[in-house]
C-alpha cells in the first residue's frame, strides 16, 4: 500500500504546503469542470451532474450548520423549501394580488406585469428575474435560519436537533396546506426558467450545468474562506467547547446565528437553483427523508470536511441517477443466470432509503469522522525537533500582552463585594469580599469544597451571583456574559483543562485573540488587506505566545492538541488564555499534574507576566509555591473568607490550620 | 476465611491514569480485619480515585487490588460489592426519588434473594432512628447530614466485610460530623471493618486505628493513629514545609 | 347544545387515540430516562409491531375468516396476538440496543441518535419492500358494536377494548416499576447509573430490560392501531410516531406518568384540534407543541429533569 502511494507521487504531493496544492488543484479542477460537457458529449450526462450540483449545494450549507459548528439540523429541507418556493411563487403565476400602486415600480423594473382582464380587476403577474432572486432567496433564507436557529440557542444538541426536526416538518405541511401561497400538494408549476442577456435556459441542461458549476464553485470558496477565518474559528470552538468558546470571548448567540443564517443561505441558493430547472416544486420535495440525505451526504464526507461533503454529496447523486440504475441491470443479469425470479425483479432505487440507513449506522459505528476528514496539516516532527531536549523559554517580553496603565500599579483593579451564590440551600459563596490590586498576585487557597472555582465561575460570568457586586476597574461585570468580561479583561484557565480538542495549538492560540480581532463574514469571505494583514499579525502574536515555553509547543504548532502530553496541554492552555490580552488572569490549579521541576518553570513564567504588569488570581494545592510567589493569600472554607494576608501570616494562622486539618475533637 | 486480624483488602503498587494524567504513582496499602483506616490527603493528593479504583469504577494501569486474597481489580463493579464491599460514595449519591425504605432496599440487592431482610432493616434503624421515622420520605428531600445517614445505612443493609467511605464528613456542619464519626466507631464496634477516605485528619484519626497520609498520588506517610496525630509530618503534608 | 356532543365524541376519541400515544411513549421515555437517548428507532419497531401483527394473525388463520369472533375465542385470538408481537418487538428492541447502540454507550453528543434515524430508516424499506408501498388491510377482529353517550356521541366496543388493554398494561407496567426489586434497580439506573452500579446492580442488563419492555409496550401500541384504524402500512410509524414523541415530550421526558398524560393530551389535541380548526392542520399543532415545550419548559409537564447543557 505504502509502495503503491510512494510510486504514485503521493508522499511528494503531501509534503507540500496546503496553500499549493491548491493553487494546483483549482485551476485543475475548474479545467476539468468546464470541460466535462465537452468530454462526456452525452447530454443526460450533463443533466445529472447539473442536478448533482443541487445535492453538493445542499451539503455544502449543511456542513457549515452541522460541520463547521457542530448544530445538529435535522430539518435543514426546509431552507430548500424556502429557496426553492420562494421562488416559484415569485416566477410562476401562483400568486395574482390586486393591482395597486404599489406594484407600478417593480412593473417599471420588469419584475411584474398588469393583467388587464375585461370584467375583472386587474391583477399582477409574477415573473421575477432568477438572477436578483438568487440573492433575494438566500437573504430571506438567512432569515429563516435565525427564526428557526433562535429558539434553539440554549439546548442541548440532540434537543437542538428535535426543535430543527419540528421546523422542518412545519415549512412541508404548510406547502401542502396553504393552497393560496403554494398550490398545495400539486405544486408549483410553470415556473420560468433563467434569461441570460436574452438567452432563456429552457430545458437544455447545459447553461444550468454551468449555472451550477459556478454556484458550487462559489459555495466551495466561501466555505474554505470562513473555515479559515476568525469566523470558522469561532465556530469550531463553539462544536468542540462552548463554554470555553464563551471563556475565550467568544458570542455563541452571534455564531450559532451566523451559522444557522448562512448555512440556510446557501440551502435557499440550491433550493432556487433546482426549481429554475425543475420549472416545478412540489411539498413532497423537501420532507424529512430529504433532510436525512443531506445529514448522510455530511455524515459519509466528514463532518467539516469541505472536499468530503463534496464527493459524498456528488456519490449520493450518481448514486440515485446512476448507479443504482447500473446495479440493478447487474442483479437482474445475476438473476437470469442463477435462475431466481426475486432477483430479477428487485429494483435497487427503491433501497435508496434503505442504504442511506445503513451508512448513517455504519459510519456512526466505525467512522465518525467521515470517508475523507478534514485535513489537518499536521508536520510530522523532524528527527531533531523530536529528540531536542525541551527548552525553557527566554524572557518573557510579549509587549502586546501588556495591558494598558490606567492609574498605574496598585490602584484597586478588581473589587468583589458581598457576593453570594447558594446551590440548593447550599452556600457556595457566602459573603465574599476581596479587592485585587494591579500587579498583584493574589492566591486562593482552601479545602476542598471551599468555594474556589465557584469564585472564578462568578468573576468569569459562566454562573450569576445571588447577591454582591464584582467591578473591573469601576465598572460592574457582575452577572454579565461570559465573552462580554473577556473583552473586557479578564480570562482564565480551567482546573480539569477544557482546550478545544480537534483544533491545533495554534487554531486554539487563535481563538484565544477571538476577542481582540475585527474580522466578521464579510471580511472573512473577501479578505481585503487589512484583515489579512490582521491574521498575520494574530499569528505572529501567537507564535511569540508559544515562544514563552521554549521549543516545547513550538514543533507541535499543528497538532490537534488531544494528542499532547498533559503538561503541554496545560501550556497550551495558558498560552490561549494570555493571548486575550487580559488585565486580570485567573489560573485554576495550573501546576496540578506537574512535577517539580515543571512546577518551578510554572511559577516563573506567573512571575514574568506579573513584570508584563499582568494581574494574576491563583488557585494552588501546592501551599510551598504559593507562598514563595504570592503577594497576598485569601483562605475560603465553605464559602467563607477566613483569613486574608501576607503568606507567612496566613500559614500559621490558627483557623487556616483548623479548615485544612479539621477540628481537633472535644474529650470524649 | 476469615482471619481475625488478617488482611482484607490489599491495595498494593496501584497506579492509575485519567488521560494523560498519572493520578495514583504506585500507591500500596493494606486494610485488616476488625480495624478502622483511614486514607488521608488534601485536594488533588488522589485520594477520592482510590475509592473508584476498589470499586472497579477505574481500572489501575498496573498494580493489583486483592480482598481476601482473591484479586478484585479486573472484576466488574457488581461483582466486586457481591464479594462483600459496601461504598459510601463520595457526596453520598442517595437516589433521590425513591424512599428511605427504596434506597435501602437498593443497597440490599446483591442480596435480595436471601432471607433476614427484617433483621438487616431494624440494624440500620437501630444506628439511625431518625431513617426509621421518615422510611417513606423521598431521600432528595432530606438534609445532607440524613443523607450521609442514609447513605451509611444503605451500604450496611449488605452486612458488609468492609465498609468504605468517601469523604463523609464533606459538606456536613462540624457537629454533625462528630455524629457520624461516632457512628463509624460503632458500626467498627459490632464488627464492621472501615475504610475511611478522608480530608478531614483530626476527624479521621480521632476513630481510626491507623492511617495513610496520600501526597499527589504517593504515599508519603503511615503510622498508627496516634503517631499520625503526634507528627509535625502531617501539618507539613498538608500545608507544606515552613519557609 | 348539539355542539356539546360533538365535543364528547372528540373527548372519547381522543382518549382512546392518547392510549395509544400513551403506549408509544412510554417506552421511549422509559430508554431516555435510563440512557438519555432519544431513540428514533422506536418508532419505526412500532411499525414494525403491526406487520408482525398481521402475520401472526396470518398464521393463526384468522385473517382467512372473514366473520368477525366473538368470546371465548376472541379473546383468546387477541392474548395470543398480543403476547406475541410484544414478545417479537421487544425482542427486535434488545437486538437493536446490543448491535447499534451499546458500541456508542460511551460516546457523547448526537452519534448515538444519528445511529437511531439510520436504524429507523432501515427498519421502515425493510417493511416498504417485503410488504410493498400500498395499505394493508388489517382484520377487524372486534365486533363494530357502539352505544350511544349524547346526542350523536358514542362509544364503540374497540374504544372500550383498547381503553381496557391500556389500562391494564399501565397497570403492569407501574407495579413492576413501582413493586418489585427489579422495577427498582430500573428507577435507581436512571436516577444515578454509577450508584447504581456501586449497589451491585448490573448497569447493562438493566438497559437491555428496559429495551425489552419498551419496545414491548410499542408493540401493544402497534396493535392498537391496527386494531383501532383497520389498516398499516410502512409510514404510520412517522406520523403517529412524532405524536408520541410530543406526548413524551409533553409529559416530561423520562417520567412514567408523564408519558400517560401527555399522550392523552396530545390525543385529544388531535382529535378536539382536528374539529376545531381542521385535520390537515394537526400536525402543525403538534410541532408547535413540541417545540414550545422544548424551548419553553423542557422538563415537561410532570419532568424532574430538565436537559441540560453538557
């Protein structure tokens, strides 16, 4: 296997840099494209790819929802139905409203006309061009995906996935019923077919073929963009953690919107496309068993895999149009040989379902990820970087990381007063008062169940507070989002580590300076220069980052981070953590796990972002490094601040000892 | 095969791994019949693992755990309470839509079929009057001390060899605390030996013949109680040396 | 006045039609509140249910008599028919547990239900092609006697036959869960798996029983409808099968009475709805219930617990 890959120049295409092989394959792919009416010369050949098209369109919308960030949509038919019927009522002569003044300007633009008929009112005809409506359908689509994707944004994914299910059940019923919009179970019909400078598209399948060829090429494009862009970040971070997507500043109500709305867009896209050459649309088009076989074209490619939808997509079309019809001519000559009436009789279309049940079982058991994943370009580590003993990284001179003097050091930075949080009757925090200064490095410390985390959770946002106020430089943060406080200056670290497991080090790196860069869709679709010059500024940040730890993460930049060792993971975390630029930095237990030499590399990189004039809260079991490198100790025991000073002070104190070791026993 | 004063549970070189993290580092202790020990250690020490790993709820990367001098540590959790391990979960764990009488009838199941169902119900209601007057209240309904109640009467409805305990003094005011303490020594006192996983040293010690001291998945103390509760060892394992 | 009857006659037909949404949901919410899994197949075995129904009426020669029975012999045809589908599906829902969903116990997120829908489509061609697309006519066992209630509402035998069945099975079903020990190792699983396990109870066996029930209970529902409609075919598991969906959902998912009642309020939702502002909209209402629930309140009507976010 190895040999035959080797032979077949397979090892030299992987060796190149992702950004060439794609300026290989594009044009290469796009030739091919273009030619393939040329080279195949049969017509029906063109009209089952022009109607493959509508299949990759469809995947190519749903992997975005489902494989970009991971919300599982179960009725995703129904922004094929929107599409598709938004335009056949707008091209077709369904709907004919009462001629009003209202509709003199769309007469003027060639979109309507006035049907004058003798004894009745006059009425308006539709016949809207196809090309504005392209982008009419998928705006209107978009909208639908947020209509749709709002009421979901609190669930649990497969809920999420029942309340698609629902709406994707509605948009069909409707069709049906609603007789005066839609022509009910009949359907829509003599629907127009798209002019082009004059020239009408009719029934031959040609100008469709390359109407669908640009709309898929279109589709790829921007799909590959947003993938690679602070937007598909966003979304990944949001499938692999929301809630550390949240801790890292990122708006999860935003992207699950965004991604709903432009997942829906490109299903509208190949909803009108299909119905422009179809001439017409029928409810049963878009019922449940549809939304099953765009999951299965997701699924069989690979959730987030852009080439794989493709080609599972352009499998499950040939295999509707093609293949099957071939195999079946196959069984019946099988059954005329051995002499097996059943045989002869099968006709495998009628399995389709029955095979699309099958893969979605298959690929769940044996092969979540896909037939063809998505690349993760992954550099092997070379002989040297494997066997380089792990250096520690220079000073720590990230100048970007230094937040910005407002009153300089000492001044009061972060004031928690009277906060409290009950868990059924259960005081998490009772009553706790601190004010951090600037430069500080307070620690945290106390038994277990004190009240530590919670601490963090209510100063991060992830729970709200019962009572009690928590400012930031004057201003409340109390109960606000948890991405709205990381903008405004505070991150963390978590204590069981929550990285975003399928992402690199630097795609999580990345997502870390979610909340420092600018680039929304737009930007991410058209990179004009100041976006690209964003991401490579993000990147070098982001490599200088990693630098604090010497060439430990440095060689495993691509690796998805479930690989790493526990202690990189760590590292990787606090990297992620500081690349928000934070003016306070919570760190949960960041040695846990650590030996002691590790640990002493810990406490001086804290020390080194404490000189960047970082201000550093710690939580820490190992009570030697906490006092060595803290300036203050706050001591909770059930919720409670017990004692609060310099660590000498706090070590001895009676009470601190007591909530450690318990309470010696009265005589018995 | 029982041997007053042999060993019961034998936890020996036991190293286990959440991830890529290596929790337990070769940890060895043994438990003897009749006695009260307790596993000692503050947070992330890998003591509230050391239940699980008993229990066959995590499986140790190496080492082997034998009670009786049967090894248990590749046997299925039902298996390894049928053989006469009773635990009391970390945070208790009551079910909390079944009644008091429910939850005690569930702690019974690996016993369901032999008789003596009464006189295992009045021996729990003997220790925990308070279970006997709400048999029927929903165990999600009571306070955490009658929980821990529960909980303790719950394990002993299987007449256990060892009983195990997870953190009992957890979430629980100081008084009440003392209480169940002194209902651990009782239950040692009609023949029950007990394995008392604790953060709370003092407590701990106060009932336990001996103890463990875990430090970051090692072992770095043991002794007989009372050395335990006379050495400056302990303040320094738990508090970390003086500057 | 002559409205008022027309309600009754929606309010029984829409109880009997709820025990059957009943018996569907049941054993769905019963596998949710075990394994937290909402399993699409269900619904699917549901259908099923009524194809092995008709054969096993086939076999007995039933439905080569054309005449209706009556006594002893009725009765006997209908225990014999109902033990038996309940014993196949519930069969064909421990197969689908062992081979489709237990090498997915430990992973999280949505494969294990993705895994259902390919289950569920599996199960639905394999009826569509061995029995083919068409209606199948499924016998009338129950004489058509009906007596009247008020005005134009009535009662039919079937309605009381079936009310009957229902009943009794709940009633089965509660005292298993609610009495004996085995009941309560189910209860116990599904309210905390990991004590559950520290109790001796053997976690796995439990899952497969509560398959088994399950799935036997969507085999009583099956008979329901063919005994209550006089016809099957491939799709009846779709439609039906998101009315039971509702009703558990409704209920409160994971909770036994729950079940109950929102099937019989998802029945009369039907029925009362389907008067009130007509059949082809049904459907749209009972989505639109399920998804005001989900949003809205999500631990149901009777639900302890409301899904969380991992």
């Amino acid at each position: 296997m190895r040999g035959l890959g080797a032979r077949l120049g397979l090892d030299r295409w992987r060796a190149l840099p992702l950004s060439r092989r794609r300026q290989i394959l594009t044009p290469v792919l796009l030739g091919l494209g273009l030619l393939f009416p040329v080279l195949t010369g049969n017509a029906g050949n063109v009209d089952a790819a022009a109607n493959a098209f509508t299949y990759v369109l469809l995947a190519l919308g749903l992997n975005i929802v489902v494989g970009f960030a991971g919300l599982l949509d179960l009725g995703y038919a129904a922004f094929f139905a929107i599409g598709a019927y938004g335009y056949g009522i707008a091209a077709s002569g369904q709907l004919k409203p009462e001629w009003s003044g209202f509709w003199a300007p769309l007469e003027w633009a060639g979109q309507v006309s006035r049907l004058v008929v003798p004894g009745q009112a006059d009425s308006v005809q539709f016949h809207f061009t196809f090309w504005p409506m392209l982008a009419v359908s998928a705006i209107i689509c978009a909208i639908f995906g947020m209509l749709f994707g709002a009421p979901t944004l609190r669930l649990r994914g497969d809920y999420l996935a029942i309340v698609t299910l629902g709406f994707g059940e509605i948009v069909p019923v409707v069709a049906r019923n609603w007789e005066g919009l839609t022509n009910g179970a009949q359907g829509l019909g003599g629907i127009r077919t798209p002019r082009l400078f004059g020239f009408d598209f009719g029934f031959s399948p040609y100008p469709y073929y390359f109407l669908g060829l640009g709309l898929v090429a279109a589709a790829v494009w921007v799909s590959i963009r947003l993938q690679e862009s602070r937007v598909g970040r966003a979304w990944m971070a949001i499938r692999e953690d929301e809630l550390a997507a949240g801790a890292m500043g990122v708006d999860h109500v935003h992207y699950k919107l965004l991604a709903f709305a432009m997942g829906a867009a490109v299903g509208g896209l190949g909803g009108t496309f299909y119905v422009a050459k179809l001439t017409t649309a029928t409810p049963d088009m878009f019922t449940f068993p549809v939304s099953v076989m765009v999951l299965v074209m997701v699924v069989l490619g690979g959730l987030g895999s852009i080439r794989g939808v493709v080609l599972a997509a352009l499998f499950v079309a040939f295999l509707q149009s093609v293949i099957l019809q071939d195999l079946t001519e196959y069984v019946h000559a099988l059954g005329r040989l051995v002499g097996s009436a059943a045989l002869q009789k099968v006709e495998l279309i009628t399995s389709l379902e029955l095979i699309f049940g099958i893969i979605l079982v298959l690929m769940m058991i044996f092969r979540r990820e896909g037939l063809w994943p998505a690349v993760r370009k992954v550099s092997a580590l070379t002989r040297e970087q494997q066997t380089a003993a792990p250096s520690r990284g220079t000073a720590v001179d990230l100048e970007w990381a230094r937040p910005e003097p407002a009153g300089g050091p000492g001044r009061p930075l972060l004031e928690i007063a009277g906060l409290r949080k009950s868990f059924g009757g259960v005081a998490a925090a009772d009553d706790i008062t601190l004010t951090v200064h600037a430069g500080e490095l307070v620690s945290v410390i106390g038994p277990n169940g004190s009240g530590k985390t919670t601490l963090f959770n209510l100063v991060t946002g992830l729970i709200r507070p019962d009572a009690g106020s928590i400012r930031l430089e004057g201003r409340e943060i109390g109960g606000r989002a948890p991405h709205e406080i990381v903008t405004a200056g505070v991150a963390r670290t978590f204590q069981n580590i929550r990285l975003f497991n399928n992402l690199s080090v630097m795609e999580n790196l990345l997502v870390g300076e979610h909340a420092r860069l600018e680039a929304g869709v737009l930007g991410a679709i058209f990179r004009p220069p100041w976006v690209r010059r964003e991401e490579r500024r993000a990147v070098e940040r982001a490599l200088e980052g990693v630098a604090i730890f010497g060439n430990r993460l440095l060689p495993r930049l691509d690796h998805p981070v479930y690989g790493l060792s526990y202690a990189n993971r760590r590292r990787t975390e606090i990297a992620r953590a500081i690349m928000t630029r934070p003016k306070v930095l919570l760190l949960d237990e960041p040695a846990a796990g650590m030996n002691p030499a590790e640990t002493l590399e810990l406490m001086d990189l804290i020390r080194a972002f404490r000189g960047l004039g970082i201000t550093i809260i710690l939580i820490e079991h190992k009570l030697d490094v906490v006092m060595d490198v803290s300036d203050r100790v706050v001591v909770l025991d059930h919720g409670v601040k017990i004692a609060e000073g310099a660590p000498a002070q706090v070590r001895y104190d009676e009470r601190v000892i007591e909530a450690y070791l318990g309470r010696r026993r009265r005589a018995a | 095969m029982r041997t007053p004063g042999g060993v019961l549970l034998d936890f020996r070189d036991v190293h286990t791994h959440y991830g890529a993290l290596h929790v337990l580092k070769g940890v060895s202790y043994e438990i003897r019949e009749g006695e009260i020990v307790s596993l000692l250690g503050g947070n992330a020490s890998g003591k509230s693992t050391t239940m699980k790993t008993v229990l066959g709820l995590v499986r140790p990367s190496e080492g082997t755990i034998s009670f009786r001098g049967q090894p248990i540590h590749e046997l299925r959790t039902s298996e390894i309470v049928k053989r006469g391990i009773a635990p009391v979960p970390e945070g208790r764990r009551v079910f909390p839509r079944m009644s008091i009488l429910e939850n005690l009838e569930m702690g019974r199941y690996t016993r369901r079929s032999e008789p003596g169902w009464d006189e295992d119900l009045e021996r729990v209601f003997g220790l925990f009057p308070v279970l006997r007057d709400r048999r029927h209240q929903l165990a999600g309904t009571m306070s955490g001390g009658e929980q821990q109640m529960l909980a303790i009467g719950r394990a002993l409805m299987t007449r256990p060899a060892l009983l195990c305990m997870d953190e009992p003094s957890m979430g629980l005011a100081p008084r009440l605390v003392e209480e169940v303490f002194d209902i651990i020594r009782e239950i040692n006192a009609q023949g029950t030996t007990v394995f008392v996983i604790e953060q709370n040293v003092n407590m701990a010690l106060s009932i336990a013949h001996r103890g463990y001291v875990l430090q970051m998945g090692e072992v770095v103390l043991t002794g007989s109680a009372a050395e335990l509760l006379e050495s400056p060892l302990i303040q320094k394992a738990y508090l970390g040396s003086g500057a | 006045m002559s409205g008022l009857d027309v309600v009754l006659q929606q309010v029984v037909n829409g109880l009997a039609l709820g025990m059957m949404y009943a018996l569907l949901a049941l054993g769905f919410t019963m596998v949710y509140g075990i394994i937290e899994l909402i399993n699409f197949s269900h619904f699917s075995v549901f259908m099923t249910g009524t194809f092995v129904g008709l054969t096993v009426l086939d076999l007995m020669g039933v439905t080569a008599v054309s005449r209706s029975l009556s006594g002893l012999p009725l009765v006997a045809t209908l225990i014999a028919l109902f033990l038996v589908t309940m014993l196949v599906t519930g069969l064909l829902g421990v197969l689908i547990e062992r081979v489709c969903l237990r090498p997915l116990r430990n992973v999280s997120g949505t494969a294990p239900m993705i895994t259902t829908i390919g289950v569920a489509f599996i199960l639905i061609n394999l009826m569509l092609l061995t029995f083919g697309p068409q209606a199948q006519r499924f016998p009338s066992l129950l004489p058509n006697w009906r007596w009247p209630l008020m005005g134009t509402a009535e009662i039919t035998f079937k309605q009381l036959v079936l009310f009957a069945v229902g009943l009794v099975l709940m009633v089965v079903l509660s005292h298993l869960v609610k009495r004996t020990t085995l009941g309560k190792a189910m209860r116990a699983t599904a309210q905390d798996a990991d004590a559950a396990r520290m109790m001796g109870i053997d976690v796995d066996r439990v899952v497969v029983l509560t398959f088994f029930l399950g799935s036997a209970l969507a085999g009583a529902g099956s008979l329901f409808f063919g005994l209550y409609y006089g016809f099957t075919g491939y799709y009846i598991g779709y439609t039906t099968g998101l009315r039971a969906f509702t009703s558990a959902v409704l209920g409160g998912i994971g909770s036994i009475p729950g079940a109950v009642l929102g099937g019989l309020c998802i029945g009369l939702t039907q029925s009362l709805g389907g008067q009130l502002i007509g059949v082809k909209w049904t459907d749209v209402m009972i989505f639109s219930i399920l998804i005001f629930v989900m949003v809205l309140r999500p631990s149901g009507l009777l639900g302890v617990r409301a899904p969380q976010k991992a």
